[in-house]
C-alpha cells in the first residue's frame, strides 16, 4: 500500500457519501480555491501599472481604473473576489466547525485558521493601498490595534508600518505585505549624518 500523499489529501481516491454531497460541503474549499485564483491573476495584472509610493499610489489606482484598457474590470474584478473570498473562508469555517469535520483532522483546523487571519490581513493591507481620503482612519484603526497584540505588538507595527508613525515607508511596506507578506527591514545607517 502506498504512502498517501498531499494529492491524496486534496484529491483522496474515494469520499464518505455523506460529505461527497454538495449539501454538506457546498463547494465552499473549491470556491475558495477559485476565488483565490481570480484575485493572483488579476493582482498581479495590476502589479505592471499600480506604483507603491506616498505620491503615486492613488494616482496608479486612477490609473489602472480609468486610463488603462479593461482595468477597470480588472481591479473590480480583484476587489470583488478578495471580499469574495473573506466570506467564503468565514463559511467554510463555519461548516467545518458546525458539522464537527475538524475533529479527525485538527491540524488542518488550525491551519485554516492561520489561513483566515493571513487572508484578512492581506484584505486590510490592500485595502490601504489604495492611499485615499477614505482610508485614512481604517489605516489609522488598524495599524494601531497591531499595537495591542501583548509582547509582539509594537515591533510588529513597526515592521507593518515601517516605523514609529505612519510615514513614507507605509506604502512600500504595506505593498510588500500585501505581495509577499514579509518584508526585511533596509539598514538606515547610510542615511544618518
């Protein structure tokens, strides 16, 4: 008998019954899966235009919204399947929880969790991208409840934020996030004098 693999785990050769049936999943995890890839292909259209800096960041967004051809369709398309999915993975957590599905497997509970708070953070980071008057109090909000979290809190905000306060490395910081969800910090000592 063969070791089973993580193909196995997506893909197992056969499925309760019970759980095959679109009633009990609702094709939520695929659902996911789709909208996940919508919002890669789409985002990384946007990344050819969208220019993550304190004075050209809203005009980027003006840019791929009104200038270049079907952005339009292509940001909407973003925006509307990373809301998409927050719903979607809320859901699917929510069906897991309540048909007692984590309990076999509780390893891939928690990491569906981990995956839910990356996912709202990564919501909330390009939210804030799009560096107008309407997201200055939810950045504001935002970045300052990181500072709440006990014992990692205030470095984590300024690893988030790129300082003590909210300044021009925000953008570069938050795209960075955003994008690859890590970002090092550039040594400052060359620019002291």
């Amino acid at each position: 008998m063969s070791r089973p693999s993580f193909f196995h785990h997506l893909h197992p050769p056969t499925i309760p019954k019970r759980e095959a049936s679109f009633t009990y999943n609702f094709g939520l995890g695929g659902l996911a899966v789709f909208l996940f890839l919508v919002v890669g292909v789409t985002g990384a259209l946007e990344m050819f235009y969208y220019v993550p800096s304190l004075e050209q960041a809203n005009a980027s967004v003006q840019t791929i919204t009104f200038l270049v051809p079907f952005g339009w369709i292509i940001r909407a398309a973003h925006y509307w399947s990373a809301q998409a999915l927050i719903v979607i993975s809320v859901l699917h957590l929510l069906r897991v929880a309540l048909t007692g599905a984590y309990k076999d497997r509780r390893f891939n509970w928690l990491l569906g969790l981990i995956a839910l708070v990356l996912t709202l953070f990564i919501n909330f980071s390009g939210y804030a991208l799009r560096w107008d008057q309407d997201i200055t109090w939810a950045l504001l909000v935002g970045t300052n409840l990181i500072k709440t979290i006990p014992f990692i809190g205030v470095a984590l905000y300024g690893a988030v934020v790129g300082g003590d306060q909210i300044n021009s490395a925000t953008p570069p910081r938050l795209y960075a996030w955003h994008i690859f969800g890590l970002n090092r910090r550039k040594p400052r000592a060359a620019n002291r004098a």
